[in-house]
C-alpha cells in the first residue's frame, strides 16, 4: 500500500509552470489594483459632484423660504391697502349726501 510516488516530469519543468502561475496571478492582481484604483478616483469626482448637489439644493431652500416670508409679509399689506382704499371709498359715499344736502 505505501508504494513510492513516482514523479513523470522534471522538477525544474514542475517549478517554471508554478512560476509562470504564479506570475499571471500577480498580473490579474495588478490589472485589479488598477481597476480599483480608477473607481476610487471616479467615486472621489462623484462625492464632489454630490456635495455641489448638495450645497445647491440647500441654497434652494434658502432662496424658496425666502420668497414665503416675503409673500406673507406682501399679501398682508395689498390687502389692509385695498381695505383701506374701499373704506375711503365708502366713507365718502356715506358722507357724500351729507354733504350735498348742507345748506
């Protein structure tokens, strides 16, 4: 049962093909680290882009809360303007015959 292991090729033929093995898995190692390395610089310019999105947005909000409380400070005063003109106008209707009946 224990018979010896007889080896069929040559041992420095054995090591040039564990070699050359070895050899294109660091190249598919490299190709790797230089994929990695192009999607690493490609997130960074997202990130950027992203926090311009970002800022943009918040400038937005800024801007739109801004015309709100402008809007509900104008609204207010066309209307006590408008109530204003029309109670002048109806005061001097009131007044009118009063005035037009003196003697």
């Amino acid at each position: 049962m224990n018979e010896p292991v007889t080896v069929r090729y040559d041992l420095a033929d054995i090591l040039t093909r564990i070699e050359d093995k070895l050899d294109k898995q660091s190249e598919e190692i490299g190709d790797i680290k230089v994929k990695l390395t192009a999607v690493e610089t490609e997130l960074k310019g997202m990130e950027k882009r992203l926090e311009r999105v970002e800022k943009t947005q918040d400038t937005l909000v800024k801007e739109v809360s801004d015309l709100k409380g402008f809007r509900s400070l104008i609204l207010p005063l066309i209307v006590g303007g408008i109530s204003a003109v029309i109670g002048g106008i109806v005061t001097a209707v009131v007044r009118l015959p009063a005035l037009l009946l003196k003697p």
